[in-house]
C-alpha cells in the first residue's frame, strides 16, 4: 500500500510492549499446561495535565492509539497541533497539550460499545458534510481479501480474548492491528493514517467485531466508503452507513457475507453453488424408526 508521509511529524516515544503474556493454567484433565494469555493494561492519557480517560489495551501501539484516539473523539484536527506525545509505562500514562481543551469537553455521549463508554464532541456532528465516494466491488475480491485476513489474527489465535481490525487497499492488507477492544484496534489504525497522511477514499475497514453506529462513525472519519466485519450490525449503525453512503457488509467469513447497505455496489461474480437441502430424515433415523415399529 502506498503511503504519502506528511511533512510534519511530532515527537513520539516508542513504547510498544509484548502482545501476551506466558502463564500456566489447569486443564478439565488436572493437568498443567504452559500457554499464553493477552497483556492488558491500562493507559491513562492526561491533557494538559488533566486526566480525561484510561484505555484499556495490550499496550503494542500506544502511541498510534492515543493519536487516533484524540482524532476520532475530536479533540485534535489537525496532526500540526500535535507537538509531542509521550508514553510512560512506569506509570501507565501518556500526555499531551491540546488547546480550547474545556470547550471540546462540553459535550459528551456514552455509548455501549466495549473498551470506551465515552464520546466526545457529539457522535453526528457534521455527518451531514461528510461525502464519500462510492466504490464498486467484486464478490470474488471480497472472498480474495477474507482469506488474506485468515492469516493476520496472530495474538487471537495464541491467546484469545482480542479483536483485530485491518486498513485494506483491493486485496492487500496495509495494516493489522489487534487490542483487547475493537475501538482501539480501529483507534490505532486512524492515529496510522493521520500519522501518515493516508487517504481512506480507495480502502477498505475489516473488524472482527460488530459494527456499532461509533464503529461506523469513526470508519466514516477515516474517510473510508467501505466496512466489513465478521461480526454483525447494529440498527443504529446501520441507519449511519445509511445516511453517509457506506457500503456496509458483515457476517463476513469463509463464502459467506450479507450486505446491509450498498448493495448497489456489489458485482455479484463468484456466487457459490446453492446448498443441496439436507433430508428432513437421515438413514440412520430411518432405521430407527424402522426398528421401533417392528417391536
């Protein structure tokens, strides 16, 4: 995937911390076993020597999270403002100067979603000024980039208990990034495009999770025309891909996948072949019932 770096970059520590972390657990069996489990910690992130919120992470990609993170709540615009950013695991905080700081805290929503309860600066603000471009996409790409992503879910497959989510461009994968949360995960890849100065018109959005209306939302910042999950939709995330022109696809895995808005969109080149209908009887059955009557 081609990146075109911004001239101006701030001041970052390079704080990224190990994925899991080794232990030993009890099997149904009584029996030992050595495995792995995800490293959550928390990160506080304190603005002009305020505390604001405590993210709960595995702590690889702190400084890519905090970015997105103040992105995507609003509280920063514009990378330029960014003057540094500094992470302190002796501590397990990370700080930073943004201006006009009380007035950005004005409003606030709480929302469902895992991992952060709190939305700053109003989720629908200037939705309506949002234009994204429409993408047309084959099926047969759809299945090409699912089996691409089968490969890039490393710390779920040795420890569990994270979401992925990944910045896709046609069938190449540009970025994978896995957190104890979905909003992170998402979070981290915003702070990498802002970082970067990467345009969102030509990528796809994947997440193992479920597409909530801040999901959407934060796709929808990213300037991203299409979201796809393995998971499933929420109606109010639906009615925001509705209203901005997201392609929004979901349920996603293997050769199966159900498009909630942007159908449109889809060119429909590798349907697979129907299910046969399995019979309402199996043979064993059959013989069973078989064997009862004769009794």
């Amino acid at each position: 995937m081609a990146i075109t770096h911004s001239t101006y970059q701030p001041q970052l520590t390079d704080a990224g911390l190990e994925a899991t972390a080794a232990v030993t657990a009890i099997d149904e069996s009584g029996q030992a076993r050595k495995g792995y489990i995800a490293a959550e910690r928390a990160l506080t992130i304190y603005l002009n020597k305020r505390e604001i919120v405590t993210l709960m992470t595995l702590g690889t990609n702190p400084e890519l999270l905090v970015l997105g993170w103040l992105k995507n709540q609003r509280l920063v615009h514009d990378i330029n403002d960014v003057q540094s950013l500094q992470v302190d695991w002796e501590t397990d905080s990370v700080f930073n100067q943004v201006a006009d700081l009380d007035k950005k805290l004005g409003r606030k929503t709480v929302t469902t979603g895992c991992g952060q309860g709190t939305v700053f600066g109003g989720l629908m603000v200037d939705l309506d000024k949002i234009n994204l471009p429409r993408v047309q996409i084959r099926q047969s790409r759809i299945y090409d980039l699912l089996s691409v992503l089968n490969h890039h879910n490393d710390v779920y497959k040795r420890a569990g208990a994270v979401h992925g989510c990944a910045l896709c461009e046609n069938t190449q994968m540009g970025l994978f990034v896995e957190d104890v949360g979905r909003h992170n995960a998402v979070d981290a890849i915003a702070g990498h495009m802002w970082l970067h100065n990467i345009s969102g018109h030509n990528k796809f959005f994947y997440t193992t999770g479920r597409l909530t209306s801040e999901m959407v939302i934060k796709g929808v910042q990213m300037g991203i025309p299409v979201l796809l999950s393995r998971s499933g939709v929420t109606h109010m995330g639906l009615e925001v891909a509705q209203k901005v022109g997201v392609t929004l696809i979901a349920r996603a895995k293997g050769r199966h996948f159900l498009v909630y808005n942007g159908a449109e969109n889809i060119e429909f080149d590798a349907i697979p072949e129907p299910l046969q209908a399995k019979p309402l009887q199996t043979e064993s059955l059959q013989k069973n019932q078989q064997a009862a009557q004769s009794i």
